[in-house]
C-alpha cells in the first residue's frame, strides 16, 4: 500500500496519525470549511479559464462539477484521514465526479498553502464582522442604560476605596466608551485581514501567468498581500485580531469584578433579577451571580488562548508550518467563539443590572467622597493654597472619623478647628456654605468637562451613538459587499457551467 495523496511516499499514514491527527481536524473543520473552500475553489477556476491556463471545456466541466458539489453539501464528500486534510478529500469527491484528468487540473498554479491561508482570511473577515457586531449591541446597551442611570449617584471608586461621587450613568458611559475603542481595533483588524493571499503557491508564487488581482476581487479581497513567502507565512491578521479580543475581555472582566463586588450584602449598590443568578446546595439564602464569575473566568481563557496561539509560533520558521498555520489558528476559532459567548452575558449583564440608588446616595453622603469638592471650595472660596486646604480636609476628615461622625455630620466649628492646626487661624464658614461642598448631587452637577455631570453624560452618550452607528454601518457595508460579490462569483460560475441560473449554498460565508 501507498499514500493516497503522494506517489513520493511508498507507506500508508500510521493509524495513530489518522486517529490524533488527521481524523479530528477532518470532523471539526470540514463541514465549517467547506463554503469558504468552494468560494476559493470557484474564484481560482474562473481566473484559470480567464488567463487561458487551461482549456474551456476543462474549465466548464470543473464550473458543473463544482457547483454539483455545493448542491450536495459537505455530507456527500467521504471523509477519509488518510486523505489528510479537508482540500484533498474535497478535491477526491470532484474527481469522482469531473474524472481524474479534469478534477486534477483545478490545484494548477496554487498550493495548499495559499489555499489554506486564504480561507482562513476569508473565515477571518466574517467571525470579525461578528465580533464587531456583537461588541455594538453591548455598547449600544451601555450607551441607553448610562442615559437611564444619569442621575444615580454613587461613590466612584480608587484603590477601591471611596474616592469621588460620580453616577452609574456616567460608569457605564466610560464603559462604552472602553468599548468604542474595542471596536475600532477590531476594524483595523478587519482592513488588514482584507488582503488576498491566494497565488501565493507554497511560498514562491508560480510559474503560470496567473492574475492575483482578478483572484481577490471575485472572492471581496480589497488587495492582494504582494510578497508570496509572508503570505503563507503569516497569520498576524489572527494575532492581532486575538490581541483585541482579548483587549475586549478584560474590560468586561473588570466590570463584572465591580458588579460582582458592589452586588455584595457589605456593598449593596447594584442588584440583579433572579433569571441572571443561581443559589447554593445547601445554603437558602444564597443568590449567587454566576454570570460575572463565568466573565472573569473567561478573560483569563482568552488570554490563555492569545497566549497559545503565539506560543505556538514562536520560534517556527519564517514560512509555512503546520504549528503556525494550523495550532496557532485553532485557538483563533476558539477565542473568536468564546468572545461572541461572553459578549452575549455581558450584554445581558448591562441590560438587567439595577442600581440601587437610595443606598448609593446614602452611601456617597455619608463616606467624605465629597473632601475633593471641600478642599476646591477652600481654595476657591478661602483663599488657601490647594496643598493647604487639603491637609485642612484631611485634617476634618480624621477628626470626624476619631469622633465616629459621618460626612454629612460635619460643621463649621470641626472645619475651623481642623483649620487652626493646619494654618493657624478659623475659616469662620457659614453652615450653608460648608453644605454646599459636601452635597454629593452638587459635587456631580458641578463636574464638567468629561465629568459626571447629566449633561456631560448626555452629551457624550450622543457622540458616542453616532461613532457607534458609524462603525456598525460601516460592518453592514462590508458584509454587502461580500454579499454582492458571492452573487457575482455564482453567477460567473453558473455562465461558466453552461446552466441559467444557480443559488450559492451558503451566501454569508463559512462558520468558524
């Protein structure tokens, strides 16, 4: 017995690489693969015909063997690993259908490597479409819900220690706006991963006088990658993509941290409905929210999986390597499927996470998250230096911890006594006064310039919508027109095959 692929090679593959190897990759790709490897298979044929590489009627009987092959669908192609990968049992089944003489003209002036790697761009482009899509619906979320959340004033938090008042509006304001820049790297993901690789051949182009260009268009590439050897070399387009979504996931991780740790009996600031939490075995009283830990959790899975995904290129050689085309990518698909996941529970996250505002505004009056606004008002209306008024503050502020009083239990004689230790004389403040810097609504309402101030939030909600709708516009535009070239790659086809009219059998493109 030989190699069903290669006469060069006089024994069959070993079992155990038919079982570990080539056998799984065959069951969890092929099926995913197999749109995109049409598409690729049908823009190739059409440029062979159009350059003359190979004869019409040859180019005609492949065009009706191909689109016979999408109208079966990947369950009529018999998987066999000993065929290896999913190419060389696609190209078996054409040749069972076209003969062997024709079926075999197909893989002219082209290799597995730039065919391998032009589906992965072409699988590439639409996962990160998805992504793209789905960190929009998210934030869209953020954007409507910080508008909701305006005027619910809280405690923001440094150190995780009060710091300053802020509101829930303004917290998922900066939210979506972590996420707007989410989006844009994921968009310049997407322009780099637009770059045909196809005619590259195993590393050094070919001999035919093929048109890379023609390739592209007819599969929606907006360029070709010029040089052939960094065109199966490379898979950066998923490193970076990767890197994003990884980005993506520590913003949603660190928010589920604050959710999670504000949700607590100790914090009470934010409650969730029922149908987003869980409860104990033994415990009755427990309301546990599963979800932000499954978040956390899931940060650290992508990152592991960016993480694999390098590991496994590093220190491969600068051209084609079944770890860097092959390990590398599997943990692309992986991370591209947990992400839209995670972004889903985020998603649902910020639609039915419910501010608590009676406690927020209890707690924010009463924990000196207002001695910033004291210490500007001495320096605005006192007269002292900023250092001084702060060690003034920070004086009143131990005086009233020492005496077990809240911030709204401060006066204007704690206030001149802090004062005489630090500057030596009495302010000599008015009680309204000293209540007009330690009103956390007033702290917030006065606070511009990017700040938590309503109209602030108002405004930056409404500029980030429009980013927003620019950018999810802009997703809908490229997706037409990969719709509209699948259409025009079909109807080529069809002309090619001699038949009036065929539907592609999958219009939106390979699933990961």
């Amino acid at each position: 017995m030989e190699s069903k692929i290669s006469r060069r090679l006089k024994e069959p593959l070993a079992p155990e690489i038919c079982e570990h190897i080539y056998g799984p990759r065959l069951a969890r790709d092929f099926e995913r693969v197999f749109p995109s490897l049409g598409e690729v298979n049908q823009a190739h044929l059409l440029m062979l015909h159009k350059t003359g590489i190979i004869a019409p009627e040859v180019a005609s009987a492949l065009a009706r063997g191909l689109l016979q092959m999408e109208d079966e669908g990947p369950a009529a192609v018999e998987l066999d690993p000993a065929k290896e990968d999913p190419y060389f049992n696609y190209e078996a089944r054409l040749m069972e259908i076209t003969g062997r003489d024709v079926g075999g003209r197909l893989h002219t002036a082209r290799s597995r490597n730039d065919l391998a790697v032009t589906m992965d761009r072409m699988r590439a482009r639409t996962v990160v479409l998805d992504v793209i899509e789905a960190l929009g619906r998210v934030r869209r979320s953020a954007l409507r819900r910080a508008v909701e959340c305006a005027d619910a004033v809280m405690p923001g938090y440094t150190h995780l220690q009060p710091a300053q008042p802020i509101t829930f509006g303004f917290y998922l304001s900066g939210v979506a706006q972590a996420l707007g820049r989410d989006m844009e790297r994921l968009q310049g993901a997407l322009e780099r991963i637009d770059a045909s690789p196809l005619g590259a051949g195993a590393l050094a182009g070919t001999r035919f006088p093929i048109d890379r260009e023609m390739t592209a268009a007819a599969l929606g590439f907006g360029a070709v990658l010029p040089n052939t050897l960094d065109a199966v070399a490379s898979r950066d387009f998923a490193w970076e993509a990767m890197s994003a979504m990884a980005i993506v996931a520590l913003t949603w991780g660190r928010v589920a941290q604050d959710l999670h740790i504000w949700s607590t009996p100790e914090f009470g600031l934010v409650a969730f409905p029922d149908r987003v939490a869980s409860t104990s075995s033994i415990m009755p009283q427990k309301k546990n929210p599963v979800v932000l830990e499954y978040l956390r959790g899931k940060s650290s899975h992508i990152i592991g999986l960016l993480t694999a995904s390098l590991v496994a290129v590093k220190g491969t050689n600068f051209s084609h390597a079944g770890d860097s085309s092959r390990e590398s990518m599997r943990s692309f698909w992986e991370c591209t499927e947990e992400t839209l996941r995670s972004l889903a529970l985020f998603g649902l996250v910020i639609d039915s996470v419910e501010p608590r505002t009676r406690t927020m505004l209890e707690r924010v009056r009463s924990d000196f998250s207002v001695a910033t606004d004291l210490a500007d008002g001495l320096v605005a209306e006192g007269g002292l230096s900023f250092r001084d008024a702060h060690h003034v503050v920070g004086g009143l502020v131990r005086i009233a911890l020492d005496a077990g009083q809240r911030a709204d239990e401060l006066t204007p004689a704690m206030l001149d006594r802090a004062a005489v230790d630090v500057i030596g004389v009495t302010l000599g403040w008015s009680e309204e006064k000293l209540r007009k810097y330690l009103d956390p609504i007033e702290s917030v309402h006065a606070r511009r310039n990017g700040g938590p101030a309503a109209a602030e939030v108002a405004q930056a909600t409404a500029a980030q919508s429009r980013h927003l709708d620019a950018i999810v516009a802009e997703a809908g535009a490229v997706r037409e027109r990969l719709a509209a070239v699948r259409r025009r790659l079909a109807h080529d086809v069809a002309v090619l095959a001699g038949v009036s009219a065929h539907t592609v059998a999958n219009p939106q493109g390979a699933t990961p």
